[in-house]
C-alpha cells in the first residue's frame, strides 16, 4: 500500500511537471475569456442583428425604385367582326390608334401574337402617420437593449472567471497545507522510530503514527487531483483548450464599503446592466405601439413611372400607335376599418410593455435581496477569517510546544498527533475563510457591476 501511493505521488509529480507551465494572472484570465467565449460571442451577434434590424428600420425613410418585365403570347383562331376605335374619346381623328394596352382583334384572327411591357417605378412614402419614425426609435432602442445584455454576460463571464481562479487557489492552498501534514508526519515517524529503538516507546505508537501518515498522504493524493480538476475548470471557463500547466498569482480583490446600504442599492438599481436592458425594452415597445398606433393615420405616396409596350418579347414596337408612357402619381389612403387589426396591434404590445415593467420590478426586488446576502456573506467570511487566523497562530504555538514536549518525554505521541491534526484543521480553515471572502466579494463586485479587481 505505501509503495503503491509513493509510485502514484512520482507519477502525479512527473505529470506536472511535464506539461508546459504558463503563468497567467486574474486579469490574464478575464481578458482572454472574452475574448475567446463563445457565449459572448453570441451577444455580439445579437447586437450585431439589432444594428441590422435599426438599418431595416431607416429604409422606410428612403424611396424604392422597381423594375418589372412582363410577356405574353396570344394565339387566336377564327373571325371577329371589326371593332371601330375612331370615335373612341382620347384617340378621336385617327383610327389607327388604340387604348394602352388594348388588343387590335379587328379581320382575322388565326393567328399567333406576342406582347412585352417594361416598367421603372420610382416611389416615396410622404406620411404614414410617423410610423417610420417610430419604428426606427423603437429599433434604437432594441439594439441598445441587446447591448446592455452583452455587457451582463461580460459581466457573468468574469464573475465565473474570477470564482474559477479563487477556487484554483484554494486547491493550491489545500495541496500546500496537505503537503505540509505529511512533512509533519514524516518527522514524527522518524523520532517515534529513533525513541522505539532505544525502548522509550512501544511499537504500537510507531504503527498510529504510521497509520495517520498513510491517512495524510492519501489526503495529499486527493489534494493533488483537486487541485488538477480545479485548473481545468479554470482553463474551460478563460477558454484555453490546450494542455498546459497554469501558474496561479495569489490575488486579493479590492474591498468594497459596505456601511452604506442604501448608497449600494442606488449604485446597484442605476448601474446594472440587466435593468437598463429592461428599461430599453419598456421604451421601444412604448415606440412600437405608437408605430402600431400610426395606422390611424392616412399615409401619402408619391410615384413616377416609366413604361414601355412591345409587340414581341425583344420590346420592339411595329403595329402599336404608342409605345411608351411617363406616369406622375400621388397617392392618399386612409383605412377606416380593418376589423380592429390596428386596435388589437396597439392592445397586444402595451400589454407586452405592463408585463416587462412588472418582470422589471421583480428583478429589482431580487437584486436588493442579492445585494444584502452579498453584503452578510462577507461580513460573516471577514469574522470567520479574522477567527481562523488567531487560531492557526494558537495552532502553531500549540504544535511547538508539543513537539518540544514529546522530545523531552513529556508528551505522548498521541498527544502530537492531536496538536499536529489540530493545526493542519486551523490551516484549512484560514484557507476556506480566506477564500470565502474572495468570493463574497468577487460576487458583491457582480451584484454592483464592478468588473475590475
């Protein structure tokens, strides 16, 4: 058994040791995750799309201009009785002429005929009850909206690198405080052998120490392993694929004032990124449903049109008395009902835009209550470090005086095994409190949307 875990602990050593080492510090860290997180890449997309949506937005400011080509081939059999245009109003004085568009039917007709019209329209839209200006307000507004969700996933993406990293280090911390036990250990098993070779101590004290040895260097193994998956979970939230061996800086993120709750709740409501999305939406639904309102208006178009008739599917013209035709137009349409489509419209996104106030006033509730569990977690982390300190102090002088009693004959093995398990027990617990305080404030940094150090 102890063969077995002396080969697994080289083994685990070598492997360390072996990979490529890369130092690289917290802000290293955040940089490079978003950079590289496709999870962020996502939002930047999306904001991307809003940008695009606001350009479909602005075209409703600028005229359209369609081209149309239409052919048509008519094969006729049999006779018609002549049909006389002469008198017709609008081509009186000649009967070669014929109505736009109009078909000259006239003798026989066994025959196979063809026709081509071109057309260039130039149009622009005058008023439609400010629709398009509302429509392009409440696309801004959609694209700011998406912005401000990037920045709340920025901000997620470095709180879950910043507890990645501090979740490294106590694994480091642990491996330290791991490695030391054993060393401790390792030395009482030597002066416990030298005492039973001289008959100052029984056999038995040799076997417990060696048992609590075992047992530390299993805990040792276990640290080890801790540590490794604490690193690749680390290199998976910074987005390094890559194997590597990542040297931690130790880190102490900057203290946040908390004796003014209320200063902290108005920081919060005005920075975070997630109600000034919220705050975004309200205002462009409020400008959609005045662009739904914009229905009850009349709208104004202008138009100018050119086309072109031809007797083949080339437009060239050989029996026809007109061949083209110029078309100035303004047009007003005003819908007076539509059974109660525009009214239903406007009803359907002021609905929408009470449901997103009201989901609004709950994240913000949600977010006080955050802000004062962020605040009691680090006042709580802060008492049981300041705790945990005084008693690896106690811990160390305690295992001193102990070990300075066991050589002299006054103190039993058990009795160093005790002080030694009692200062291993203080030295995880400073780690855990030490930590925890990091934390409480990587994660009081979030709930204020501080995403520095």
């Amino acid at each position: 058994m102890k063969k077995t875990m002396s080969i697994t602990l080289i083994l685990s050593t070598i492997f360390l040791l072996a990979a490529p080492s890369w130092a690289i510090s917290l802000e290293e860290c955040i940089n490079r995750a978003i950079k590289t997180r496709d999870v962020i890449k996502k939002y930047e997309y999306q904001v991307k799309a809003a940008k695009e949506k606001e350009r479909v937005a602005m075209s409703g400011f600028l005229p359209t201009f369609d081209l149309e080509y239409s052919a048509s081939r008519a094969r006729t059999r049999g006779s018609y009785g002549d049909t006389d245009y002469q008198n017709m109003s609008g081509f009186a004085g000649s009967s070669s002429y014929l109505p736009i568009g109009a078909i000259d039917f006239s003798g026989d007709l066994n025959e196979t005929r063809s026709y081509s019209t071109f057309s260039a329209t130039l149009a622009y839209n005058l008023f439609r009850g400010f629709g398009d200006y509302r429509a392009l307000k409440a696309a801004q507004f959609s694209t700011s909206a998406q912005n401000y969700l990037l920045s709340a996933q920025i901000a997620d993406v470095i709180l879950d690198v910043k507890k990645a990293y501090i979740q490294a280090l106590r694994a480091k911390s642990y491996l330290r405080v791991a490695k030391v036990a054993v060393k401790l250990l390792e030395k009482q098993k030597a002066d416990t052998q030298t005492k039973r070779e001289v008959g100052l101590v029984t056999k038995r004290q040799v076997l417990k120490v060696q048992v609590e040895l075992d047992s530390a260097r299993q805990n040792l193994l276990t640290a080890e392993t801790n540590f490794i998956k604490a690193v690749d979970r680390l290199k998976r939230v910074v987005g390094i694929s890559y194997p590597t061996q990542v040297d931690l800086n130790d880190v102490s993120l900057r203290e946040i004032d908390v004796t003014n709750f209320e200063n902290l709740k108005k920081r919060m409501l005005e920075q975070r990124s997630e109600i000034r999305y919220y705050r975004m939406l309200i205002s462009s639904l409020e400008e959609q449903k005045k662009a739904s309102e914009s229905n009850y208006y009349p709208s104004i178009g202008v138009s100018l049109s050119y086309t072109k008739f031809g007797d083949d599917f080339d437009m060239k013209t050989k029996d026809r008395g007109m061949d083209y035709e110029t078309l100035f137009m303004m047009t007003a349409r005003w819908n007076l009902f539509n059974g109660l489509r525009d009214y239903a419209g406007v009803k359907e996104t002021l609905y929408r835009k009470i449901a997103t106030e009201r989901e609004l006033n709950e994240l913000e509730n949600q977010l006080v209550l955050q802000l004062r569990n962020s605040i009691d977690n680090l006042k709580v982390a802060k008492n049981r470090l300041k705790i945990a300190e005084s008693a690896v102090k106690e811990g160390k002088e305690h295992y001193r005086i102990t070990y300075e009693s066991f050589k002299n004959g006054l103190a039993t093995t058990t009795n160093l095994l005790d002080a030694r398990y009692f200062l291993t027990r203080s030295e995880i617990q400073k780690v855990d409190a030490f930590y925890d305080v990091q934390i409480a404030i990587a994660e009081l940094q979030r709930v204020l949307e501080i995403t520095s150090k």
